[in-house]
C-alpha cells in the first residue's frame, strides 16, 4: 500500500524536497505550496509545485506531512498536523522562538506521534562513513563557507549555515556541550547581519570543536576535519570525499610512517536520505533517527550561540 504524504513548501529549497519525494515510488505525494507561504512571483515555473487551496483539507488526505515553508511558517504547519495526529518532517530549524520549541516537544507528547526535524548533514555518506571508524576523537573542526553574489539575496548565515552545522555537531558527538564560545563576523552591511559565526564547544567527554561559518567566501566550501588516536580524517561535504590519514611510530625516535586511504563513498542524496528515514519510521511506527528532543537540544545551543555572540560585538 502506498504512504500517502502531504507536502506543503515553497521557493528553490521546497521544489529540491517536493522532487526527492516524488521520486520514491511507494509514496504518494499530495500538496503543494500556498499563497500565503510563497508569492506567485517566487513559485518556480515549468514542472514547479502544484498549488494548494487549502492546508486543513490536505492533512484530512495524508498518512504524514512534509513542510518545507519559511522558518517563520513551519511551528505554524507542525502544530496543524501534530493536532491532527500526523507524524511531520519538518525543515530545520522548526521553530523561530524557545516558546514555540517548547510548544512543539509538548504537541508531540500530546499526540504520541513524531516530528522529525531535517538535519540533513547528519544523512550525509561522509558522515555515515566517518561513525564506522568513530573512537573518541580529540578535535573535530567544520568549516562552511557560501559565495555572496552580487545579484542574489544574502543567506541567513545563522539559520542557513550556523544551525544546521551545530546539528551535525552535536548529532555526531552525543554529548552534553560543557563550554560555549561564539564570535560574529559583521563586515558587509547587508542584512541579515552577521556574515559569519566562529564557534568553539567542549562538550562533556572532553572532546573539542571548532566551527566557522560565513557568506563571504569567494567560492563554497564544506569541509571537516577530525582527530583522533592514531588518524586524521578529512572531508569534503561537497565533493563527497573522504581521505584518512593513519599515523603509525617508526621503531626509530621520532619516525613516522604514514598510510592514506580514500574510502569508497555511497553517492546517496542525504536529503534523500533523511526523506527516506523519515517515511520508513512512518511505515513501521518507530520513532525517527532524529527526534524533536534532538531538534530541541540543537536549538538551545543555536540560541546560546546567538547570545553569546552579541557579548562579542553582534548587532
């Protein structure tokens, strides 16, 4: 029997999300984008979304709803479907305020179904391939850098680049963060400000992070770096690559014998992936792989962040 899943989204983002659910074929995909989500103008055209009249009439159709809106529109959406009982993929971040966070966990217990929170970088096959070889590194270190085009609206840096890369943090790690240091970057005067985030986390096992994120790189950039005992590991989010560096002593003082692998990586589509993780927990009535708990934890330190960062001369 197919799953029957709503989908209400808008803009660029939207039609990439409503495309990877068409394409899976046990899934029937209903919805589309609304008028109050999304200007006519902004609506892409030729196999663009469909549109939809009304959200209320769409989730009484649907098993599971998929939102892919605006930030300011998603807790909106979440709350229709969880009050109807239906379990919600939900672009994150899924709130814009720590009331409606707190709104959001509560919903869920209420309704005893899930809301799974995108986190897509989590899906990601570097990701996957580096938790086959995790063994309590000592440093892990993010960079994301996005181009600032002359011609195109500045990213959010802080929901766009910063929150979803503290997800990828804190979902690799599983561990409480102890210490939180931010600094803003604010050089071009565009809103919105700031234009880039330098983070540094101790998280409770002693591991170290360091993350920098910003629009003002002259070319995209993803790349992480981990250490631990005996190998580095290097990654690049974006050309799906993977490179490790084994580090074994020489039997002489000082030697260093050094042994480069380059595992072979699946090429799954992490937002695929995270879709696809979703739907299967549907399917089987099992709790996602990424929960509104998660959601909840990754906006907590996402705010402290924000906060933290205004000591440091953020507007």
């Amino acid at each position: 029997m197919r799953l029957r899943v709503g989908f209400i989204g808008s803009g660029g983002r939207g039609q990439a999300i409503w495309d990877r659910l068409r394409a899976f074929a046990d899934v029937e995909v209903r919805g589309g984008w609304l008028a109050r989500s999304a200007p006519e103008a902004e609506v892409p055209n030729g196999k663009g979304l469909p549109r939809l009249d009304s959200a209320e009439a769409l989730l009484l159709q649907v098993d599971a709803l998929v939102i892919a809106v605006p930030v300011e529109e998603r807790f909106v959406f979440a709350q229709l479907a969880l009050r109807q009982q239906l379990p919600c993929w939900v672009e994150a971040p899924i709130a814009c305020t720590p009331e409606q966070m707190r709104r959001s966990v509560a919903l869920v217990e209420e309704a005893r179904v899930s809301l799974k929170p995108g986190h897509t970088l989590l899906f990601h096959p570097v990701v996957w391939a580096l938790r086959e070889r995790w063994q309590a590194p000592q440093l892990l270190e993010v960079r994301q850098e996005v181009a600032l085009h002359p011609r195109r609206a500045p990213v959010d840096v802080a929901s766009e680049l910063l929150y979803p890369n503290l997800a990828l943090l804190l979902g690799l790690v599983s561990s409480p963060v102890h210490r939180l240091e931010a600094t803003a970057v604010c050089v071009s005067g565009l809103a919105p400000e700031p234009d880039g985030f330098r983070v540094h986390l101790r998280f409770e096992n002693g591991l170290e992070a360091q993350l920098w994120v910003s629009r003002l790189s002259p070319e995209a950039v993803h790349e992480l770096r981990l250490y631990q005992t005996g190998q580095v590991a290097r990654a690049d989010l974006i050309r799906n690559t993977l490179e490790w560096t084994r580090l074994h002593p020489r039997a002489e003082p000082g030697g260093l014998n050094l042994l480069y692998e380059r595992p072979r990586l699946s090429e799954a589509d992490a937002l695929s992936a995270s879709l696809g993780a979703f739907l299967e927990a549907v399917r089987r009535n099992q709790d996602p792989p990424v929960s509104v708990y998660d959601a909840a934890l990754v906006y907590q330190v996402f705010r402290n962040t924000l906060e933290k960062s205004r000591v440091h001369g953020a507007p």
